[in-house]
C-alpha cells in the first residue's frame, strides 16, 4: 500500500480545498490503475468539513504516522506547499526514522501516468 503524502493546512479555506482536490483526483488516478493508495488529505477531509474536527497536523499526527507505519511505500504528492508542509515534513522524518526506506515524489502528472518511482535527490 502506497501512502499518498500532500500538503494541507493553510489560513485560506480555498487553498486547503484545492489541495484537497489535487490529493482526491491523484488519489482517482492511482485507484483507477490499480494502485491500492491511501492518501490521510482524501480519507479525512470530509470529516474535517462536516463534523468540524481540527484541521491541524498536531490533531492528525498520531494517526497518519498509525497509517504511514502500515504503507510499502511513502510518495509525496509535488503540488504547491509540499517542501514547507510541517505535515509532510513530519511523515517524511518518521517514515525515514521507522521504515528507513527511500521517499518518493509524484507530480499530478506522473499520478496520473502511474509513475511512482522518482526518488528525490
């Protein structure tokens, strides 16, 4: 299982619904070619919006690192915010520290190709 980090929080609603949007339809992409991909933005964004949960990393941390501690694999999705994201930040370090395996970047592009296997420099 592939676990789709992205970047998230942002003091603009619009931004974080557009990151959402971005992480939904590369998520699409990868389910449609049979990638099984789990992606915490996708999973938990409606939740965030409809029963008003915290939208902040410090809420989410303990889970997304239960769920990264589970993937075969860490893909950061390349959109806009993902060098500065604490979150991403975050589950890169952990995924390092607990699995010690590469990290990998996707654009939406290569989502949507399937292309999966860029390591970043």
């Amino acid at each position: 299982m592939i676990y789709l980090a992205s970047p998230y929080t942002d003091v603009l609603p619009e931004k974080m619904q557009e990151r959402y949007e971005l992480a939904r339809d590369a998520t699409a992409h990868l389910l449609t070619r049979r990638v099984w991909v789990y992606s915490p933005i996708v999973h938990c964004h409606d939740l965030i919006v409809t029963a008003t949960l915290p939208r902040t990393f410090d809420f989410w941390a303990e889970y997304n690192f239960h769920m990264l501690a589970r993937a075969d694999k860490l893909v950061v999705l390349e959109i806009p915010g993902w060098a500065v994201s604490v979150g991403v930040g975050a589950e890169i370090a952990f995924w390092r520290t607990v699995k010690g395996k590469p990290v990998y970047l996707a654009s939406p592009n290569d989502c949507k190709a399937g292309n999966l296997d860029r390591v970043p420099a």
